[in-house]
C-alpha cells in the first residue's frame, strides 16, 4: 500500500500557512488490511479509519458514486485498484486535489498548483455536482483567501449556478450547512461568502430572507451606501475587521431581514423593520439549526438595534425597558454583544467606517448602573416575591434618570 498526505495540508504548506490538521489517502490497500494494522474504522459504510496514535484520517483511494438525492445518497465504491489520480478527480477543487508522498513528492494531475499561482478556485471535474455541500465550500474557501486575491473560476461559479437551480441544495441537512456557514463566516472575510454564494444564485436558495436586502434602498442621509445588501454586507466585514464572535457575525448577517418586506411604496424609509424582520430571522435560525445563542442574539439585535443607535436619546424608561429584555443582570456578556454588533451596523456605511460611536459606552455605563442597585436594601425593607421586583424596577429607574441626567449634563 502507498500513503498520501492530500487536501487542505498539501494545499496549506504549499501556500505558506499553518497546516492544522492532515488528511491521509490510502492506494492499494483493503479494509481487512487497514483493520490488521490497527487503524480504527470511522463508521460501517464508510472507507476512512483513524490511525492507531496519531488519530489522524486515513481513507482508502475511492470513486464515489450517486445513487439518490442528498448526501444519503451516496455509493462509496473502494478498492485496492482505484488509482490516486481516480481519487484526486472526485475531488471539489483542483488546488485541493493534489497528493504529497513522505518525500514530499508532489501528484499534481489536475494543475493544483498552477491554480494556487494563478489564484484560481476551479472545481477539478464534473464529479463536483456529487455533492452539494461543495457550493458552500467554495464560496467558503473564496472567503477565507480573498486576501490572497483568490477568486472562483467562471465556469465553477456556472456549475454552483446549475447545482443552486437544481433544487440539490434544498436536500442539504441543517447540520451541514451550518457547519459551513459558521465556519465561513469566522473567517477574515465573510462577506466575500455572502458575494460568491449570492453570484451563483445559492444565497436566494438558502437564505432567500439576506438574498431580497440587495436592490432594496435606504435614506441616503443615513446609509450613503444606499442598498440595504451592501449594507450587510459591509456590517458583517466589520464584524470580521473588529474580531467579532460567531454569535455578533450571525446577528449582523440577519439584523435587517425586516426591510427586504417593505412596500416598495414606502422606499427608501423603512418603517417597524426591526419588528418585522423577526419571524424572518427566526426562520433563518431554525433552518439551520443555528446555537442557540446565535439564534437568540440575532433575534436581540433584530429587534433592539435601532433602541441601540438611540441610546442618548431614550426615555429612562426605555432603557429601562431594552435592559431588562436583555436580562443584563445574569447575561451581561449578551448585553455587551449587542452592543457591539449596533456598533459594527453603524460603521457598516459607506464612508461611516471610522465613526465614533458614543452609545456603546452609554449602554455599557447604563447597564452597570442597573445592576449596581442593591437589593439588600429593599429585603431589609420587608420587600418580597413580585413586590420586590417592582421595588427593584424603581430604584432601577430612578438610578437611570439621574445617569441620564448626569450624562446630558
Ligand atoms: N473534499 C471534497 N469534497 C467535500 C469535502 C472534502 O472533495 N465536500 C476533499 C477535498 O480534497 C479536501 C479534502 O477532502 O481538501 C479534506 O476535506 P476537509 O478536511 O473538509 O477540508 P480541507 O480541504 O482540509 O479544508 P479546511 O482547511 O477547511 O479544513
């Protein structure tokens, strides 16, 4: 048998960048074979074992064919005859269908690594409809090496057009695609997905919700960039440029949903959006099954973003209100990701990038006044059960109107 390092570890060296974790391939070997040498196979219909030590993938060279719709719907057909150069062309993309020996001799069949210099993504062979799940990852790896200059083949993103219109991608399970979508979006440039996955018609499969904000206009006087797509768009980049976490990067993709329904008659003002938007976001949140925490702070920031640009200006009462939706008292952390993802939407504006903004550090100090009321107090008092809540919900109140006093002074 010969063993080949292949995928994203020869791809990674050769580009220069840190090679996390390697995927072996297998020529000439049998399941009984692998088994004698101790590799652990990884599930019953499935030609891929771990090595006994490193715990590393090693799958036997193999064909796959497509016998049903979605990815139960593969056939695996391995064999000791199936050549490294059949398994490199299943493959998705060429520079991802190259093969390194132990003496770090390079199997190149399909130009991987002219593409790698030419900053291509080309899918290696017609074998790339096999799965659908390649689209994401395309637009995944457009992503994350934009910064490169990397950019997908016409004739890739032709087939991504084909596989988006063939319904293929509606038989993708929630797990999956998530894991692509929160993976690509943690990368440097996530809005780079959005484009590639909007550029072949997958995005209006898969998030039709995002897909109807581009052609939809805003008030120029706040979003000089006007269309409410690049406007997500460019809230998401900041969300990348400021480090943000999953959870802020998914609530800053959907916290607009809300103008893509409104009446083209009201154009450009979009009145009750952020209210609007809510079964929307929802609706993205359970189709991919999103964490929870993700799918509660897009809901948040969805509906409380606006409350976030307004914070000077809200009634005590209001903000009494925002924070107490929030729970600020037990889920601080989430009250401070809200923040900043209001933040991220008021830079994400063209030529608004490098703004202050004032209302982050205005929530921040309101919240910690909220929560430095001591209850201690009212105990003492004789205060119990709900009456205690409305005690607390005074002094709270009354705590806020001096802040905002203080604050405006
Ligand atoms: N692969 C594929 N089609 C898929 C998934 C994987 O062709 N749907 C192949 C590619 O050759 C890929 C290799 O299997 O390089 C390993 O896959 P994976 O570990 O998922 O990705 P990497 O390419 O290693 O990339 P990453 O750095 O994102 O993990």
């Amino acid at each position: 048998m010969q063993i080949y390092k292949v995928g994203g570890a020869v791809r990674d060296r050769l580009l220069g960048k840190p090679v996390t974790d390697i995927d072996w391939v297998v020529v000439g070997a049998t399941t009984e074979e692998m088994l004698a040498k101790g590799y652990r196979p990884v599930g019953a219909d499935f030609p891929v074992f771990l090595h006994p030590k490193s715990g590393e993938e090693y799958a036997l060279a193999r064909t796959e064919r497509k016998s049903g719709r979605g990815y139960g719907g593969f056939t695996f057909h391995a064999s000791p005859e199936v050549t490294l150069e059949e398994d490199l062309i299943r493959r998705d993309l060429t520079i991802n269908a190259m093969a390194e020996d132990d003496q770090q001799n390079l199997t190149d069949p399909y130009h991987g690594q002219r593409d790698l210099e030419e900053r291509i993504l080309r899918h290696v062979s017609p074998a790339f409809a096999e799965d659908p799940l390649r689209v994401l990852r395309v637009a995944r790896f457009a992503a994350r090496y934009a910064e490169l200059g990397f950019k997908v083949a016409p004739e890739t993103l032709e087939l991504m057009r084909q596989l988006s219109e063939s319904g293929e991608l509606e038989a993708l399970t929630a797990e999956r695609s998530w894991k692509e979508i929160s993976r690509a979006l943690m990368e440097d440039q996530p809005q780079v997905f959005i484009q590639v996955l909007r550029d072949c018609g997958a995005l209006k499969v898969l998030m039709p919700e995002v897909d109807a904000l581009f052609g939809v206009p805003q008030p120029e006087a706040h979003h000089p960039e006007i269309d409410s797509g690049i406007h997500t768009l460019s809230v998401l980049e900041q969300s990348a440029l400021h480090k943000q976490p999953l959870t802020v990067r998914w609530a800053c993709l959907l916290h607009d949903l809300g103008k893509g329904l409104t009446p083209e008659a009201e154009w450009p003002r979009h009145i009750a959006h952020e209210h609007k938007g809510l079964t929307l976001i929802k609706a993205v949140n359970e189709r991919f099954k999103a964490p929870k925490d993700c799918q509660e702070l897009a809901l948040l920031v969805g509906q409380y973003h606006t409350h976030g640009h307004r914070a000077l200006e809200l009634k005590a009462s209001t903000l009494l209100e925002l924070l107490q939706s929030f729970d600020v008292y037990r889920r601080p952390q989430r009250f401070e990701e809200f923040i900043v993802a209001c933040e991220m939407d008021a830079r994400g504006r063209k030529g608004l990038e490098q703004r202050s903004y004032p209302q982050a550090d205005y929530l921040r100090g309101a919240a910690n006044v909220a929560r430095g009321v001591a209850v201690q107090p009212l105990l003492e008092k004789g205060f119990k059960g709900l009456e205690l809540g409305e005690a607390l919900k005074r002094e709270r109140l009354k705590a806020l109107k001096a802040y905002k006093e203080s604050a405006a002074s």
